[in-house]
C-alpha cells in the first residue's frame, strides 16, 4: 500500500514540474506542390460557387461540369460555370477543361467566385480538371 502512494506521489509531483514547451508549425521538408494540394479556397461552400474560366490560350476550348454536356471557349474569351455543392450527389464537383495542347490553371478566389486562367502548358504542368471538395478546396489533376 506504501508503495502505491509513493508512486501516485511521484507522479503526481512529476506532472507539476513539467515546463511546456513552445512548438512551432514548420513545412514538412517532404512537402512537394503536387495535384493533390489545394489551390484555391471558396469562402463558403454551402453557397453558390461561381467558377470563371479564361481562356489564354491559342485554341478552343472545352469544358463541362460533370455530368452535363460539353462545351467551348473561344481563344481569348470567358465563361462562367455555376457550382452548388449541396445538390450534387457526394458533396463535389468535377468541372472537366481540356483541347489536345496540353494545358496549365492559374487560381484566384474571392469569396465564392473562383477565376481559373488557364494557359498553354507543358509535360510537367498538364492539366485536365478542376475538383471542388465539399470543403470548399480547389484542386487541379
């Protein structure tokens, strides 16, 4: 009995002493921007998303929200894609941009309004679509 009183003691006065220490956040060293770290944020994905695609590059071309039909953007022209995740089954949106060159997205985001340029790409920067989480995370693939 002396000696769980000793231990619970000695644990308890141990607890006491116990200086905390101050832990600062720091990028993993591992960390590599990739596809599936975000890019934008929308401020409130319970609302409406308003996705504005600018076409900077020299060729036509199409685009689509999942699964609605396709579209095109002429060279140098824009379009406005609307979002509501709340009725879209899982909570996501897929919105498909592509042409046969190979492209890259350049994000913005202002509240709920995301303008996504997208420009010539290359081999490394080659992307497709557009993903909005039901967080609200904008990411590119």
């Amino acid at each position: 009995m002396k000696q769980i009183a000793f231990i619970t003691t000695v644990l308890i006065t141990s607890n006491l002493t116990v200086h905390p220490q101050v832990a600062l956040s720091q990028n993993a060293s591992t960390y590599i921007p990739g596809y599936w770290q975000p890019v934008a944020q929308v401020a409130d994905p319970r609302k409406t998303i308003i996705l504005k695609i600018l076409n900077k590059t020299e060729t036509i071309l199409a685009y689509n929200l999942v699964p609605e039909t396709e579209r095109f953007l002429e060279v140098g022209k824009s379009a406005d894609v609307r979002v509501d995740l709340l009725s879209i089954p899982g909570g996501y949106s897929t919105v498909n941009i592509y042409s046969e060159s190979q492209l890259t997205y350049e994000y913005s985001a202002e509240d709920n309004v995301v303008i996504v340029i997208v420009k010539p790409g290359s081999e490394g920067s080659d992307h497709k679509s557009v993903y909005i989480s039901p967080t609200g995370r904008i990411y590119s693939f």
